[in-house]
C-alpha cells in the first residue's frame, strides 16, 4: 500500500515539471512588474519592510505642513474662556504643578494668566472652535480631525522638533519621511520618495536644519531632497556647461561600471545607493521642471492658493507645489514655515502668521478633495509642542508672550483614513494640563505609520546590534480617530 502511495505521489514527468515550474517563473516575473520593490534587499531580515505594506494601507502618501516654532494653541484652536476671566491672576500652584521651566521663564517672580485677545466660533457639524484668526480653516473644519490633546517630553525648540521628525530628541536617527520611504519604496522612480519646502514668516524663525530630513543609518537614497525656490529647485540637478544630456548619460553608465567593480570588491551598500541617486538625478533634470510649472494650473485653483502662491518660496507656494508632488507620486513632503516663536508681540505677530498660511493650507485640503486625493493623502498641521497659559514677562492687553509648553498642544489631521469632522481629546479650563485622551509624539507617530499599512513595531533596522524603529520602545495606535 505504501509503495503505491509513494508511486503516485511522485508520477512527475518531465512536460508536467516543466509546465509546473513555468508558472512559478511567470508568477515570480508578473509580481516583480507589478510590485518592482518586491525582491528588493533592504539589508534587514524583515521582509515585510521591503517595500510591502504590513496591511491594506488607507493613506499612500504624507503632507506634513509643519509650523516650526510652536503656534500658541490658546489663539488658534482651544478655545479657554476661563483665562479671560482670570486674566492677570497667578496660575494655581495645583494646576502648574511640578512642570519644568524653561530658562526664560524660571526666575519670574509671577506667571499671571492670559487669555485670546482674538475671538472664536463653533463651526461644522462637530461644533469645533475656531479662532478669527483662521477664517478659512473655518470652513474645512467638517474636513478636520482636531487633535487638542498632543504633548511632548521636550521643552525647548531643537530638541522638540527633533523629537516629532525622528523619534529621539539627540538627532542622528531616520526622519519620518525617510522611514516610510525604507518601508514603502518608490511610487514614481522619476522623482525624489521624501521632499522637503521651506519658508519663513513675520515672527521669530527657529532653525530648521539638514538633520531633521536625514536619513540616518538608513541607506542614503531614503534621505529628504529639499527644494529651493528659484531657477534651480534643486541644487547640482542641470548638467555642467558644455555637456549634453547624451554626454551626461555616457558618463553615468562609466561611472556606473566603476562603482559595481568597486562594490564587487568592498561589498559596501552604499555604494549602490550612490549610483541609484546618480541615477534618480538624471531623471529628476525632466521631471522636477515639469512638476515646478505653474502654468498649467488654472485661475480658480491660483485663487483658491491666492496670489502668494505665485511667489516662489512663500507657504502658499510650497502648499501648492506639495500638492504636485504628491499626486505625481511622493511619499512624503513635508513643509517647514519659520516663525511661530512668540515669547513677546505675540498679538501681532500670530496674526501675520495665520495670514500667511491659513489661506494655503484650507485649499491644500480642499483642492486635494476635489480632485479624488484626499482619501489617500494624509495632511498634517502643527507644531513641536503648545504655550504656555500665563504670559512670559510684563503683562500688558495689547502686548504678552508665551512661553514653550510641552504638556498639551493642538494638531489637526485630514484625509488618509483619519475620521472627519473631529474633536479629539480636551484640556483643563485653563488650557494646561491635559484632562482628556492624552496622545503622545509616539502615538502620533505610530499612528501616521499605522495608516500607511505600516506596523510600527514592525518598521525596524537593525543597527549597531540593536533594532530601531521610528516609535522607539512605545506608541501605540490612537484608534478613535481613525476611520
């Protein structure tokens, strides 16, 4: 009985091998065209961060339009009205507690409270709190997943926008665009998977610098590329003079055999990352002038912006080149606008601040929803922690600051799966502890990953004998406000 068992079990001829072992080839080869970063080597040993989400994603692709500075959420989005009660009356000692100052404000004799001097209003079907200040924003707000409970463990500027991008305040690790740029590959190979926009208000500007765009350990062609405005968007992108695109090819294709001989030799990757951005270059010098252009775009959708965005490196420009980017494929653009620091004139200067991008970022959202894309693109705005409830210095009505304050802060998320029309989480009446659904930089992280299909624990590289991921050793998934 056992011998014809084994008989029939092994009846294989050579035509049914054959036959067999084709379609296995022509499933390898037709998964390979479908999904090019299928067999790509990541050098780690999960397969799963080889291009491949860990589930069905909600969200392809990330806008984050960061305010560098920190906007005070008292004049924006949480509303407090109890400080304009008790304007000018010391904070209780129970709410302050044993909260860390920073130096400016640590030999005050007095922290009196200050209330908005600007007015808000309930909007949408959610009934959401809006400042005057943000008239546009206004009317998205049914749009809007407003995230009032965020908080942070930085106290000061760098460290705290370190912390948000890379998931450590000490720097030298992946951004959060180079890690979904590792774990999901490219969707267009003609331009850069992580971009980077820069522009500055009226206010005091904190530094934004190369390392928050850095890819890390991570192989070099996961770093951010920033854009410039100007005839050269990106820098060392044209040809040298005197060489032709023809010239230019033939050099690449030399320098190319050179550095497979010299891989051959040292095996070192990033070897090979040097020729893929070699070779992303040469495609970028056709594809970044055509993204670049603004002429094709329509007078509605140049009011929408309104007219700074005709203005090469302003917020309203780089709103609306994001929105470019992000429909011709990038993974992740992220927007840098300076300013936001308001420790005195606080008053006049959130006002020129809210002018500057209110306008942008609502028709950054609705433009994206009106051409189907806002479903799978997830826009991001906030800063890298709040301000504080009492004033840094002499208080005066028309003139107070606001100290940096990492216990709660505003953020609000659109598109990507996240649920509309939202109010998440709640302060204490004074807008400075948190007294509902506390979300921390982890969270949020884990989250924006989690509506990418990505697994944040998953998301790892191994370093230095030691697994990192952009989440640390916590987070977790803030599952209410998902859709």
């Amino acid at each position: 009985m056992e011998k014809e068992i084994l008989e029939h079990g092994f009846s294989f001829n050579r035509r049914r091998f054959l036959s067999t072992m084709s379609l296995g080839l022509g499933s390898v080869a037709l998964g390979s065209l479908l999904m090019p970063d299928l067999f790509k080597n990541t050098g780690d040993d999960d397969p799963l961060s080889a291009g491949i989400p860990h589930f069905a994603p909600k969200a392809k692709r990330v806008i984050y339009l960061f305010q560098n500075g920190a906007p005070s959420q008292q004049e924006l989005f949480d509303y407090k009205p109890k400080l304009r009660e008790m304007v000018g009356q010391e904070i209780p000692p129970s709410v302050r507690g044993t909260q860390r100052l920073t130096g400016m404000t640590a030999n005050q004799e007095s922290f009196p409270l200050v209330g908005s001097f600007v007015d808000f209003k309930q909007y949408g079907q959610a009934g959401a709190w809006i400042s005057d200040l943000l008239p546009y924003t206004s009317k998205i707000v049914d749009d809007l997943c407003i995230v009032r409970s965020m908080y942070t463990e930085a106290i000061n500027h760098d460290p705290a926008l370190t912390f948000l991008q890379t998931g450590s305040q000490q720097g030298n690790r992946p951004s959060m665009g180079s890690w979904l740029s590792y774990g999901l590959g490219n969707e267009n190979k003609n331009l850069p998977n992580f971009t980077v926009l820069l522009s500055r208000g009226v206010g005091n500007g904190q530094g934004v610098y190369s390392k928050l765009w850095s890819n890390g350990f991570l192989d070099s062609v996961h770093q951010g590329v920033q854009f410039s405005k100007g005839e050269d968007p990106v820098l060392y992108l044209r040809d040298p003079e005197g060489m032709n695109r023809h010239e230019r090819r033939d050099m690449l294709d030399q320098l190319a055999e050179l550095n497979d001989l010299s891989y051959k030799e040292f095996g070192d990757p990033e070897i090979a990352a040097k020729v893929k951005q070699y070779e992303m270059a040469y495609r970028m010098q056709t594809a970044v002038p055509e993204v670049m252009d603004l002429s094709k775009e329509s007078d509605a959708i140049i009011k929408l912006y309104g007219p700074d965005c005709l203005v090469p490196g302003t917020f309203a420009a780089n709103c609306l080149l994001a929105r470019k980017l992000s429909e011709n494929g990038v993974r992740f653009v992220q927007l840098y606008h300076q300013g936001w620091d308001q420790h005195g004139n606080l008053p006049f200067e959130i006002t020129k601040q809210a002018m500057d991008v209110d306008q942008a970022s609502a028709a950054l959202v609705t433009d994206l929803k009106q051409r189907g894309l806002l479903d799978e693109t997830l826009v991001i705005w906030g800063g890298e922690f709040g301000r504080t409830s009492y004033t840094q210095g002499k208080l005066t009505p028309e003139n107070y600051g606001r100290d940096h304050h990492p216990r709660c802060f505003t953020i609000w998320m659109a598109g990507g799966g996240i649920k509309p029309g939202m109010v998440y989480g709640e302060t204490d009446e004074l807008g400075y502890n948190i007294a509902k659904n506390p979300v921390h930089v982890h969270d949020f992280q884990a989250t924006v990953l989690h509506q990418l299909g990505l697994n944040h624990e998953k998301l790892t590289f191994k370093h230095l004998g030691r697994r990192y991921r952009l989440t640390d050793i916590s987070g977790k998934v803030v599952r209410d406000i998902i859709s």
